[in-house]
C-alpha cells in the first residue's frame, strides 16, 4: 500500500509538472508570437509646396524649422505652433507616414514630456522599474493581437511618430510598442472608471432647443492621469491624403479622436460606458472614432463604421451632422452596437450609461445606473438644459462649467457628481453647421473657450504669425477663477495628494495643516474621508469614525464609495 502510495504520488508529480510546462511552452509562445505589426521601412518625406499665407515661401526644407519668439516650427510643409492661449495648434498634411513623421519632427521634445508624466504616473502606482518590466510580458500578451486591430494607415501614421521618440523607456517597449499600447491605455482607463479615471458628460440640442436653431454641442472629456498630463493640449488640424480633412483635440502623440470635427461638420465625441474588465485587446475607441471622423459625413456611414470594428471596452459615440442637422449616439459593447436616436425631440444628452431599447436589461449597463453618478449627471444636464433654453454657445460653456448639483445643491468641488469636476483633460462646443468649434483653455473648462473656424483653416486662410483663433468669438474665462472658493480648491488639489503620501508612510500631520484641507472644500465628503484615514494612520479609530460618519452626511457619488466608507466604520466599531 505505502508502495501504491509513493507511485500514485510519483505520477501525480509526472502529470503536475508536465502541465507546468505545457502552460509555460502556450504562455511563452503567445508572448514570443505577439506581433504589433509594425510597418517595414521609415518614411522618406519629399520637399512640399507651402500654401499657407505667411508662411515661408516656396519650397520647405525636411528639417525642422523654429521661430523663438513665436515658438513656431515648420517641418516640410506642416507646422505647430504655440497660442498665446497655451494651446499647441498642429497643421499636418499628407500620407499616414509622412504625417507622422511630421508629427514626431515638430513635437518631440513635447512626446518625451507627455511620455514622462505618463511614467511617471505609473510609478506612482508600480514604483519597481523591475516589476514594470514583469508588466511588460502581461501587456506584450495582453495586447499580442493589437497591431491587426489598428487599421495600417493608423500603424504607418504612429510608426512615424515613434521615430522621435525616446529611448529612455525601451524596458517597457520599443517606442513603436510603445505608442501603440498608449492608444489602448485610454481604453483600459474607461474599463477602471470606477477608479476615478473617468465620467464624461456631453450634450447636443437642434431645431426649438437651439438659440439659432442649428445643431449645437457641448462636451467635457474629463480622463485625468494627473495635472501634468494636461499641461499640453493640443488642436489638431488634418488634411489627410484620404478621407475628409478634420479637427481633433487631445494630446502630443495621440492621433486617436477625443473630440473632433471634420469639413463635412461631422462631430464624434466619446463618453464611457460601464465594462468588465477586458482580456484582450481589440480596435481602441478612439482609433474608431479617428476612422469615422476622416472617412464619414453622415450618421448612417459613422455607424457602418463602427458596426465593422471589434472593441474591448463599451462606450456611447456621440454623432453630430450638419448633413442631417441632428445629433444620434452610437452605444458600442464588445458584443453588440447600437444606434441611439433619443427620447425627446430636439436634444440628447450622453453621459456613461447607454439609453437604448437593446441595452435596457444589460445587466452591466444597469449596475452601472444603480451604482454610479451617471444618471445624476444626466438628470443634471435636463435641468440646467430646460433652464437655459434655447442654449447659445456661451450657455452651453456655462453648463459644462456648472459645479453645482441638482437644484443648486452644494456637492463640494471636484465631487464626480457634478458636471465640472475640476478634472477635464478638455472641453469642447461645436457649431456643426458653421464649422465652428471652442476650445477650452486652462484652468480645466474654467479659462477662456477660443474659437477656431474651420472653413478658414481648412483653405488655408491663416496667417501663422498672428493667432489663428478668432478673438472676437472667445468666450470669456469663468468669472469663479477670481473667487476665494476657486482659490481654495488650489488648496485642496494642492494638500490632498500631500496628505495621501503621509497617511501611507504613517506620519504625523500639522493641526492647522488639517484644519486647512477641512476648510478647503467643507462640503466635499472624500475630505472627511481623508481626514479619518488619517486618524486611522496614527491609531485613533474613534476619532476616525466622527470623519467617516460626517463623510457619510454629505453627497457620495458612487455606491461603492460609500460601502468603502461603511467598511471602514464597521472595522472599527
């Protein structure tokens, strides 16, 4: 028997370990497989005929070009320059690798900037250069498959980009690995929303609801990865050699589409949706919504589009067309896409949850509904929208700037509840029909919204000397930033993160320190949470719990924020 025993536990040992290895060869050779399909050969660019006015004449030379005291750089027909109004504007033309070729020549020193602030981020969560390498085999496998899912016009346009980049960063990737999992990361954001990653809100009104009675559209893109990932924006402006010439805003390096707008007046702008945690990747949302900015002008071809591409993570697609002169949205799951028209006439609303007939019994749809801030956010957008009807472009600026809740309630500043929560990355108002569109200017959406005419820009009626925004049509900066409360919530952006590192390290902090950060936004309840983490840090639970309770009397956006809080009460009770 003791024999059988030995031998049982001998082959036991035979099968485990063959398994092992087995699991290991499948592991090793999907992460040896991966293929991000990048493009062949580097891009050759030809000298190109400028035909901007202003600019330098004739033929411009493959190299860039600087202006100090303008801060305005030529490369090879494209150009970026600085706007007074600390936007980055970039004019680019041509071929997918001449573009992104151009891209990287103008922009690398602003690349390794954002890329740096993007590590650094991380750092702070994975401090390990080791373990990120040890991360680096789950995301060559997790994304293994994402260089087949990105059209190759899209892979040749970010190859081209690359060449700029650093090498500071190749324990990660290649920097042509690298910017293509950079597309992703914002999917991978959306997917941990309820991290405090995301929760956009955007709304479009036409015909009654409309001052002028055209198509009008207001959005906040509120992604934060940090206050400095935001330091750059950038209005990016395409003439493709394919496809329609259009106008997007985001970041150096991103060609993805956050919000934009094309010479057809076609708009797409993205707003997350609840969405289990992914296992592999797919096409990004926003190199869809590139697709459908330069290749559709209609409602009917952005949604052809997009029922063609596989995505990981779910999102609504808000559609604005001057062709149709109405707005729809397209809600988007790895399983299914919808075309969402709206309930009422003349007005839709898009928050981060999906509205439709096909998504009304989703079970992840609608525990996102009875658990987030989304439908309070929504229902925020119908009253300030049924107050100020029919909207203007500066009544549109004043809802996306609205940091109140419904009915005038105090939340608190930067309470996700809000319309503004001090977070947005940028804010954006269309006029489809004009081919206008504003941009939001630093602070968040509380600086001034600077107009760009579309129609001018996309001729080539600019003077790059002078700005090319049209001040005549600036919507003025917030009149909030010059009050005490604006400048009190400096302080509690200020103090917060300083307070979180000395809770983690257990450390002592300053009496009047506390009663500053409690003063600095009274009516926020994640400043009495910190607060109580504190005096759970240095051992004082009782005192823990008076925070955590007053915590609990104020407004609490998501249901899992307010369990978190209970649990914590509960383990000290």
């Amino acid at each position: 028997m003791h024999r059988k025993i030995k031998k049982t536990i001998k082959y036991t040992g035979y099968i485990f370990l063959s398994l092992i290895i087995v699991l290991i060869t499948g592991i090793s050779y999907l992460y040896y497989s991966a293929d991000m399909m990048q493009p062949k050969h580097e891009p050759m660019i030809p000298m190109r005929e400028v035909s901007y006015a202003d600019t330098i004449i004739g033929m411009v030379p493959a190299e860039v070009i600087c202006n100090d005291t303008l801060d305005l750089r030529f490369y090879s027909g494209n150009f970026l320059r600085h706007s007074e109004s600390g936007l980055w504007e970039l004019f680019v033309r041509g071929d997918a690798l001449e573009r992104g070729d151009a891209i990287g020549k103008l922009s690398a020193d602003l690349l390794h900037h954002q890329e740096k602030v993007f590590i650094d981020q991380i750092h702070q969560i994975v401090p390990s250069d080791s373990y990120l390498k040890f991360l680096r085999f789950f995301i060559v496998l997790f994304n293994r498959n994402l260089g087949r899912n990105i059209p190759e016009e899209y892979r040749k346009e970010i190859y081209g980009i690359s060449l700029s980049c650093t090498h500071d960063y190749d324990f990660i990737g290649t920097p042509y690995e690298r910017q293509l999992n950079y597309h992703s990361a914002h999917d991978l954001g959306h997917a941990m929303q309820d991290y405090m990653l995301v929760g956009c809100s955007s709304f479009a009104v036409w015909g009654t609801q409309s001052a002028d009675s055209s198509l009008l559209i207001g959005r906040n893109f509120d992604f934060y990865v940090g206050d400095a990932f935001a330091e750059n924006k950038q209005v990016a402006f395409y003439a493709p050699e394919k496809g329609y010439k259009f106008a997007s805003v985001g970041w150096p390096g991103m060609i993805g589409v956050l919000s934009g707008m094309n010479e057809t007046g076609l708009t797409v702008t993205i707003n997350a949706a609840k969405s289990a945690v992914p296992t592999g990747s797919a096409t990004p949302i926003s190199i869809l919504t590139r697709e459908i900015l330069q290749y559709a002008s209609t409602i009917e071809e952005a949604f052809a589009i997009a029922q063609k591409r596989e995505t990981f993570v779910s999102e609504s697609i808000l559609i604005g067309s001057a062709k149709d002169g109405k707005a729809a949205i397209i809600e988007k799951s790895p399983e299914k896409t919808v075309l969402f028209t709206g309930k009422e006439p003349n007005r839709l609303i898009c928050t981060n949850h999906y509205q439709s007939e096909a998504f009304s019994e989703d079970e992840r749809n609608l525990d996102n509904i009875r658990t987030s801030d989304s439908p309070y956010r929504f229902a925020r957008l119908e009253e300030l929208i049924n107050e100020k009807q029919p909207l203007n472009t500066k009544a549109a600026a004043s809802i996306l700037r609205n940091r109140k809740g419904l009915q005038e309630t105090d939340l608190g500043l930067a309470n996700e509840m809000s319309i503004n929560q001090f977070i947005a990355h940028h804010s954006v108002i269309f006029q489809p029909e004009k081919l206008l569109m504003w941009v939001s200017t630093s602070p968040w959406q509380c600086g001034k919204y600077v107009a760009y005419d579309l129609n001018k820009i996309f001729k080539g009626y600019i003077k790059l000397k002078q700005e090319v925004f049209i001040p005549e049509l600036t919507i003025p900066e917030d009149e909030f930033i010059e009050t005490p409360e604006f400048r009190h919530l400096l302080t509690y952006k200020k103090l917060t993160p300083l307070l979180l590192k000395k809770i983690s390290r257990k450390e002592k902090i300053e009496d009047h320190t506390l009663k500053t950060y409690l003063a600095s936004n009274p009516s926020l309840y994640y400043v009495y949470e910190v607060v109580g983490d504190y005096y759970e840090a240095i051992r004082q639970p009782q005192q823990a719990i008076v925070y955590w309770r007053k915590a609990l009397g104020k407004p609490i956006p998501k249901l899992q924020e307010k369990e978190r809080i209970q649990q914590k009460i509960k383990k000290h009770s």
